[in-house]
C-alpha cells in the first residue's frame, strides 16, 4: 500500500453510497473538502461495474490533490455497511442483493486501505468531527432521507454492537402492524412513515380518506413526492400541513423511545425533510417531549445539522481513515 509523500499533509477519500447516487470526494484533516463529485449508484446491476466506474471517476480527484501517494485511505459509508467484516449485508435501498465484500472489492481496485461503515454511522462520525456534535459525547445523528438511518454515539463512541449493525432506529417498529415497508416486508417501522418516501404514503393516505380540499388531489399519484407536499403545505394548504404534523408526530415518539434508551445530549437531524423547518421540526418537539417520563423533560436538544447536506457523508466516511494506524 502508498505511503502518504513525505513534506506533504495526508488526505483521506469519502465515498457515501446512497441509494440512488454516491457522492465522493478528497478531505484534509480539517475537514475541508478539496474536491468532490458525484455519479449514479442504480444504473449498474453488478457491483464490478460500479466500482470500475467509481475508480474512473475518483481517480482524476486524486491526481488533482497530489497522487495516490498522497492518499491515507479510504472511507466508505453505505447502506447496511458494518464496521467489523467490511461487508454490506442485505441492503434493502441498494440494487445489488446478499453480503457483498465491498471493502474488500475496493481496496483491491484502488490499493489503498479501506474502511467501511454504514451512511448514518458516516454522518454521525463527520457531525462529531466537524459539525453541529462537536465537543459532544452523548447524541443521536437522525438522517431523514429516503429512508431513516441513525448513528448513536455514547460514550464518545459510535456504537456498533457484536455484530456491527447497532443503531438502525429506522427500522424500530412504532406503529404495531402498521404500513408494510417494502424493502424489509416488516410492518410499522419509523422509516415507513418518518421518511420522504412516508411522506409520500402519508400523502396518498390521507387524500383518500379525507374530503379536505387540497391542491395536492391535482397531482397525479405517481409524480406525488415529499417536495410536492412541502409545497403545498406553504402555500397553506391544510392537507399539506397535516401530512407533515402526523410525519412529526410519529418521528417525536420515536426520537421519546431514543432519549429514554441512551440519553443523548442532543438529536440532531439531517437529511432532506429537516428543509421543511418547522413543519416537522414543531410537531417533532412537541410529540417528543409529550411522550418522555418528567426526568427526561426539556433536557434534549433538537438540532438540525450545520453541514452542507452533500457534504456530511463524505465528511463522515473521511474521518474513519484517521482512525487508520
């Protein structure tokens, strides 16, 4: 493996996979990023292929900063990545199926070492390090996207459990038999309704029960997404508003259920539908404290993240490899 130039400062590569697009990019101990870009995860149906295209792509970032002997590492933040095998397993958002050796496959492309954890461990890490967590010991990173991932740092450390896959709140069960999730075919997660793609559920519910005039009943079902709602809802259309109070509603008891368990400091949110401010931020507050025992009561904070959304994961995903000997 390239040691990192003598003279020169090491850099670190962050590569977050998500489950439509993977962002990357080169970052200095500081946290500043250098360079960055981004391409498709989902066009490529085998894994080989998408690797090939993320070494052409990553390649001319990493000649831009100085060459591969520049390079400390790499750290990867993924679906379902864990920590301990280097492995992703069984991600639902991912088009590729099973136990894939993702660290594996890309440190033999690139030759160089590789470390891997899942997207929100990634985020968590990059808040601790460089956003709205530093100086915390005690949080909980809530990434509200497509789907729900969460990190949860105690201690001062990530907590990653026996097997590496410690912290999946999105997938806690909130409502008892409730809404199927499809990856998971599990009924009632917190991801199924506290997620843009909840939203959207939500949405296409509640305009079939209700009679409420909305502008949303003009959009065709299948072009309705949470961008739509958020919309609406500033418009002051009521329907729109009372999607975001029950997404807020479900997320606060969830974020109850998280503060009695660990005790964070703070919660800090993250991710698309945290761009709806107090549509969801309210109801969250509220239905938070109101399901928290008195000794727990007005103790936690409730943060929306300070990174740039593109830049988080990366951020996150680079600051492992500083933990590389």
């Amino acid at each position: 493996m390239p040691k990192a130039k003598s003279g020169l400062e090491p850099l670190a590569i962050g590569i977050d996979i998500g489950g439509t697009g993977t962002k990357f990019g080169i970052v200095d101990r500081l946290g500043n990023l250098l360079f960055s870009s981004e391409m498709s995860t989902r066009k490529h149906k085998e894994l080989e292929g998408f690797i090939d295209e993320l070494h052409t792509n990553v390649m001319p970032l990493i000649e831009q900063a100085g060459g591969i002997g520049r390079m400390k590492g790499i750290g990867l933040g993924a679906p379902n990545g864990n920590y301990y095998t280097g492995t992703v397993e069984y991600a639902p958002n991912l088009p590729w199926k099973g136990i894939l050796p993702l660290a594996k496959l890309v440190e033999d492309r690139f030759k160089l070492p590789v470390v891997l954890t899942n997207d929100a461990n990634a985020a968590a890490l990059g808040e601790m390090m460089y956003g709205a967590a530093q100086g915390m010991k005690d949080f909980i990173m809530i990434t509200l996207g497509t789907g729900v991932g969460s990190g949860i740092v105690a201690n001062g450390k990530l907590i990653y459990g026996h097997d590496g896959f410690a912290g999946e709140l999105g997938h806690t069960i909130i409502i008892p038999d409730g809404r199927m999730h499809e990856g998971t075919g599990k009924k009632g997660s917190l991801e199924s309704y506290a997620s843009a793609t909840g939203v959207r559920l939500t949405a296409i519910e509640l305009l079939a029960k209700s009679k409420t005039p909305s502008i949303l009943r003009k959009v065709p079902t299948a072009e309705l997404d949470s961008k739509k709602v958020y919309d609406a809802a500033m418009e002051g259309d009521e329907l729109a508003k009372e999607i975001f109070e029950y997404t807020g509603k479900i997320l606060g008891m969830a974020l109850a259920n998280a503060v009695m368990f660990s005790s964070p400091e703070a919660i800090i949110l993250f991710g698309g539908l945290t761009k709806a401010g107090d549509l969801i931020l309210k109801p969250t507050r509220e239905y938070m404290e109101a399901n928290l025992i008195q000794v727990f009561q007005n103790k936690v904070k409730i943060l929306v993240s300070h990174l740039k959304e593109s830049d988080a994961a990366i951020l996150g995903a680079s600051a492992l490899v500083w933990e590389l000997k």
